[in-house]
C-alpha cells in the first residue's frame, strides 16, 4: 500500500498522522489507533518523510520560527487556542444570524460546516462579515419589534 492511502485510511478513521520530534505521532480514537498501528509501523520512516515534505509544501511563502513552527509575517500571530476561540465565536454569530433570519436547517448546516472545514486564513473575513450581517439583522429585528409595539391592533 502506497503511503498518501495509509495516510488516507488514518484520516477516514478519523486519526490524524503527524510529526512532533521526529517521531510520527496519532491524534485520534484510540481504537481506531490500535487498529491502524499494525499497517503503519513498518513504514514509520516513509510516513514522516512524506508528512514532512507535505509540511513544507503547505508552508512555502511562510517563515519557520526559532521553535519549528510556521508563520506569515503579514497576518496576526495565531495559536491553537485562538483558532479554537475564533470558530467557536463563528459558529455563534452563524447560528444566531439563522435563527433570526429563519434559515432551513439544510442550509445553515452547509454554511457551519463549510465556516468550521474552511481554511484558517478565511477566518477573521468570515468572523467579520457574519457579524455585520447579524448586526443588521439585529437592528431589523428591533425595528419590526418597535413598530409592533407601536402598531394600533383592533383585536385588544
């Protein structure tokens, strides 16, 4: 078996392969991991060469920090915890602006999943033109309450 398909059989178990200290490391559920060890240690030294390369591919144009990581002089300096805060407030804004605007629960599960799977770099516009929108929508939300407040009804 070729090396991008083990890697692709981990990930459809829902395990993640990478490389920390030079050893290849498993992120996932544990049985998934025990299943999967058999098949990926003969070809451990394969495996880390080709995360690797794959690693520095995804990274031309970033500069390597002094502890090994990536980063793009132009943007913010973002850790794991902080893109974890960021989606998290996404979802947020996302599920409060369809519940104002009555979305069908198809298309909000389309718009989370394609905000949650997006890249990292799409983050901050995503965060910052969903908030506009449900500043909007709030302030819509408010005026038909103050006309419906205001509003003579024959019915009382």
């Amino acid at each position: 078996m070729n090396i991008p398909a083990l890697i692709e059989k981990a990930l459809a178990a829902g395990v993640q392969l990478y490389v920390r200290n030079g050893k290849v490391k498993m992120r996932g559920p544990v049985e998934a991991q025990e299943a999967l060890r058999p098949a990926l240690a003969p070809h451990r030294d394969e495996i880390r060469a080709y995360l690797l390369a794959a690693e520095q591919q995804e990274c031309d144009g970033a500069l390597q920090s002094e502890d090994g990581g990536f980063y793009l002089p132009w943007g913010p300096y973002l850790t794991a915890d902080n893109i974890r805060v960021l989606r998290v407030e996404l979802v947020w804004i996302i599920e409060h602006l369809a519940d104002l605007e009555a979305w069908p629960e198809e298309h909000r599960e389309d718009v989370l999943t394609r905000a949650i799977r997006g890249p990292v770099s799409d983050l901050l516009p995503n965060i910052a033109h969903f908030k506009e929108r449900l500043t909007e929508a709030n302030a819509e939300a408010a005026a038909r309450d103050a006309a419906d407040k205001r509003t003579w009804r024959f019915d009382r």
